[in-house]
C-alpha cells in the first residue's frame, strides 16, 4: 500500500515539471505571433490613419477598386474624387476606400 502512496505522488511532481517548458514555449509562441502579425498590422494601420488625415484636395488617390482619381473635397469621413478627364464623374467615397495617396508636390519632384 505505501507504494501505491509513494508512485502516485513520484508522477505528480514530475507532472509538474513537465508543464513548465510547455508553459515557456507557449509564452514564446505568443510574443512571435506579436512581432510577427500583430505589431506590423497596427503599424500600418496608424500609418493610413495620418495619410488619410492629411488628404487634400488636388492630391491623387488610387482606390480599392483600382480606380485612379483626384480629391476635389474631403470631410470628416467621405471624400469627393474626380475620375478622369470628364469633369462630371464625381463620385463621393469614403475615406477608408482609399488606398494610396499621392500629394502634386511629390509627382512633380518625381519628374
């Protein structure tokens, strides 16, 4: 009977020790998984929020459907683009569907 007693507390402490590096290597898997998704999906989303912030109108935009266009107004969350060259398709979208963002002064410098 003691040994019965004596086995049973033998595997506990060993049961013990052998959730300690399962603990450390979830820790680990959880601060890759940071560094890896997390934090670089906030970086780029404060960066759209200061692009998108600093829209004006006369810059050009590329929207998420692939669509170039020139900022003619821009409010709080919508903006006014202007596709093409016929001055009538002026189409009022939100900010968020905007994907890239190019200021007149950086076109010129580039040319």
């Amino acid at each position: 009977m003691n040994s019965i007693i004596l086995s049973a507390a033998g595997t506990g402490a060993g049961g013990v020790a052998a959730i300690l590096p399962m603990i450390g290597y979830i820790a680990i898997f959880g601060v890759a998984i940071y560094f890896l998704m997390i934090r670089p999906q906030k970086k780029e989303q404060k960066r759209m929020e200061a692009l998108l912030s600093t829209m004006a109108p006369g810059d050009s935009v590329l929207t998420t459907s692939g669509f170039y266009g020139v900022v003619i107004d821009v409010t709080d969350d919508t903006v006014i683009v202007e596709f093409g060259s016929n001055k009538n398709c002026r189409i009022p979208m939100q900010k968020s569907a905007i994907t890239q963002v190019e200021k007149p002064e950086d076109a010129a410098a580039g040319e």
